[in-house]
C-alpha cells in the first residue's frame, strides 16, 4: 500500500470512529432530555395535586433521646463533632431528636456510638423501616340495598357484612358489630376528629369528601421548628412536610371509608360513622413503606393539633413492625397523655404476639389498643395475630369492603381493616358521650365485647366489638 492509499484509508476510519462516537453521544443527549423531560412532568403533576413545592429530603438514620437538662448548645456540640446534623426535634417528647448522619455511616453504628454517652443519652436507636403488610384484596362495584328500616340506602351497604351480617356470602348471621341497632343512638358527630395514620387519604373521594377534616380558621397553620409553616389544610404528610397527604397507595383511604364514609348518601358504602371529621395523616409512601420517624412527626402534628384546639380524640394505626421503638414508645404515649386513644393493627403473620411482639399494637401503654381480625363467621383469621395478653379485642377484618383511591371502592382483608372498625366504634361512642375520657373510652369497648369461643385465650377480653352495647343500647 502506497502513503496516499495508507493516508486515505486512516483518515476514512478516524472519520468513521467520530461519526459513530458524535452518534453515540447525541443518543445519550437525548435520552438525558427524554428522562428530563419525563422527571419535569412528574414534578408538575405532583406539584399539580400539592399545596407545597416537592422537595427531596434525607432521612434521618438515627433516632437519640438526650436526657432531662442536656442543653441544645450540648446537643449541638456533640453532634457537630461527629460530623452529624439535627434533622429534627420532636416538641412532644423532650430531648428526643433525629439526627441525620453527614457521612452515611451505618445506622446501628451511628446509635451505637451515640448510646454510649450515658451521660447524656437515654437510648439512641435506627431510624427503623416501616412496611404496609400486605391484605388480600379485589375490586367490588355491585350490591343491592338491604331491607328498609335503620338500614341506609348506599347501593353496597348489603355487601358490608361487618356492619349487617345476614349469612351473605356464606357467612353467619349476626357475626358483626351490631351497627345498626347502634344507628338508633346515633350515626356520628362532625364534632369528633380521628387520626388516620397510614398512606394518606383520597380526601377528594365522593364518599369521603364531606367527612374529611379541614383545619379550622380559628386554629393556626402547623409551625415546627426546623420545617417551618405547613398549611395543613387537609391534614399533614410527614413523608414531604407538607401539607397535602393525598393518598397514592390506596391503603389509607380503605382504611378511612371503614370508619366513616359518608352514610345514607346514595353512593357507594356506609361508614360506621355517617358523619365525622377524618384528619389523614401520610407516613407510608405510594410503595407501602415509610419510616419510624415519619410516623413519629405525624403523632407529633397530632398532639399539636390537639393542643391548639382540634378536638381530635383517636389516632387509628394499621400497620406495624416487629422492631421496637422506644422513640415511637415514648411519642404514643404523649398522645395518650393528651387524651388520645391509639387503635393499632395486632399484624398479620398469624403469629402469638404475646411471644413475638408486634409494635406498636403491643406497647404495653394504658392508651393502645391491640386489634385482631374476624372472618365472616366470627372465626378468628388465618391471618391475624393473636395474644392473650397483648391483643386486647377482635373485630371484622375478612373480605371488608369499603373506599379506594379515584372514586373506587375494594375489599380488603387484614388486621389494618379490623383497626378502623375499633376507631369507627370509638367515635360513634364519643358523638354519643364527648366528654369521656380516654381512659374510660377505651374500659368501655374492652368491656362491651361479645364473648365467643374461638377467641378464648386468643384475646385479653375473649371478644368481638360490639358497637350497639359500647353505647349501653344492651
């Protein structure tokens, strides 16, 4: 080959490599642009349905209580020197803050090194994962209206067994709560507000709509330190401090329409609450998780809440974790100090909780409420947890049907839907008698059960919830 022939050829094969690498590069540019384009929309149809901007936040990895007299500048002091940052402090438990460590260390590390200070440290602990458990679940739209009377006139209501069980669908008659003698009393008051801490709720749903709480003109916007103002409007999502916890997983608004979707409306279901104010509380993202923390701030917002003025009375919790918090311990029971029952799921790993522990339905505090799930026959499900003496009391939990996200409705089943028909029953009580107390709230549903004898030995009090006696109607 002569040098022109050789120069020829090297330079058709330099122009060729350029070409391919020019393409290759413009490929990567457009697919950057398509994923940014993409990123785009989904921030504007986020920002679309939120009251505030999204902002990406870090999770904070460990949970540490200072004890009583370790001052802020100390708390500081000794953070700064580990390289780590106070993400946030919790008003209601003194000295309790999460922290979030700079160098992304490993969480236990992190609260190892930080428990180790007995001088000034109570307990530092991870910032545990939370996990929705999953419940079986399909869609139903179909029902025809049961027999006049007390009955209301929703199209579904004849599928709701847990509130009129007449044997539909193979179940036995009379295995529910006895909602409709307890009808006769009262279906519920706007006056009472409950705490649904979970996914968020589909405040805009039709049949939810008109018992959703909103805050009051007379009571302040939320202020927290290190957020700032929130505008919780509709209620508080922990996971975004915002003030928007529009549901995006469904398992909150199910959880909500138990306790009160709007009754007697010619749509869908009946709640055990016709009328009632539901505050939704986001902890759990779109995928089913969040974090201990999360739900910490979220209880945090209630006591707040309740200390500003919002006669918010149960903080209904489905969901739980086999990892003990005493962060979450020592918030929960600040609620109860504020007169705030806690209804929370015993969990479904058909376990002993009196031997595995599930939290924070076990936190042995005078304001939980342990609950396991019934099927329709008034047999204690697959499923559920039991204990004799961590789970307090079973309700229906089986084949529930009640709201979902864009308007739906599903059934569901698991101790998450159990635990709301407790709640629902609390605030029926409550519309019925609003100045009981907390501690005599939760006497009284303990002891209005109906005994039967597939809980004995499963539950503390050996029964199902009886909505109609907790009213003293028997």
């Amino acid at each position: 080959m002569n040098r022109h022939n050789f120069l020829g050829h090297l330079a058709l094969a330099v122009t060729i490599i350029l070409v391919a690498a020019f393409a290759g590069q413009l490929r990567r540019w457009e697919r950057h642009r398509g994923a940014t384009i993409r990123e785009n929309r989904d921030v504007a149809r986020t920002l679309d349905t939120r009251t505030e901007p999204v902002s990406v936040r870090r999770e904070p990895e460990v949970l540490v209580r200072f004890r009583a007299g370790t001052s802020e500048a100390t708390i500081k002091e000794l953070t700064a020197q580990r390289n780590d940052n106070v993400e946030d402090e919790i008003e209601s438990v003194r000295g309790l803050v999460a922290i979030d460590d700079l160098d992304d260390a490993d969480p236990q590390a992190v609260a190892d090194e930080y428990s180790q200070m007995r001088d000034v440290v109570e307990y530092a602990e991870p910032n545990f994962e939370i996990n929705l458990e999953p419940a079986e679940g399909k869609f139903s739209n179909e029902g025809a209206r049961l027999s006049e009377g007390a009955s209301p006139n929703d199209p579904m209501f004849d599928e709701q067994w847990s509130l009129v069980n007449t044997g539909q669908r193979g179940g036995t008659a009379k295995a529910d709560i006895n909602a409709v003698a307890a009808w006769g009393k009262t279906t519920g008051s706007e006056d009472i507000v409950v705490a649904v801490l979970d996914s968020g709720v589909d405040y805009r749903h039709p049949d939810l709509a008109q018992n959703m709480w909103h805050r009051p003109d007379n009571v302040d916007e939320y202020y927290d330190a290190e957020i700032g103002m929130v505008d919780d409007q509709y209620g508080y999502d922990a996971t975004l401090d915002s003030g928007d916890p529009m549901d995006d997983n469904g398992h909150g608004t199910h959880c909500a329409g138990i306790i009160g979707a709007d009754g007697d409306n010619g749509i869908g279901i009946a709640g055990i609450n016709w009328r009632v104010k539901i505050m939704p509380l986001k902890f759990i993202s779109r995928t089913g998780s969040g974090t201990t923390k999360d739900a910490i701030e979220a209880i945090n917002y209630v006591i707040n809440r309740k200390e500003a003025g919002v006669n918010v009375r149960i903080i209904s919790a489905s969901w739980g974790s086999t990892q003990k918090s005493k962060a979450l311990e020592d918030v929960i029971r600040k609620a109860g100090e504020a007169g705030i029952l806690f209804v929370a799921a015993s969990g479904n790993s058909s376990a002993d909780a009196d031997r595995s522990p599930h939290y924070p339905a076990s936190f042995e505090l005078p304001n939980v409420i342990s609950v396991a799930a019934l099927d329709r026959n008034d047999q204690l499900a697959s499923f559920s947890n039991y204990g004799a003496k961590r789970v307090h009391i079973a309700a229906p939990g089986a084949e529930i049907l009640s709201t979902w996200l864009n308007g739906d409705f599903r059934e569901a089943s698991g101790t998450s839907m159990a635990t709301p028909e407790v709640s629902g029953v609390a605030a029926l009580v409550l519309a019925s008698e609003p100045k009981l107390s907390m501690e005599d709230l939760r006497a009284r549903l303990l002891k209005s059960v109906d005994k039967l004898p597939a809980l004995s030995g499963k539950v503390s009090t050996g029964g199902r919830l009886n909505a109609a006696r907790a009213l003293g109607l028997e």
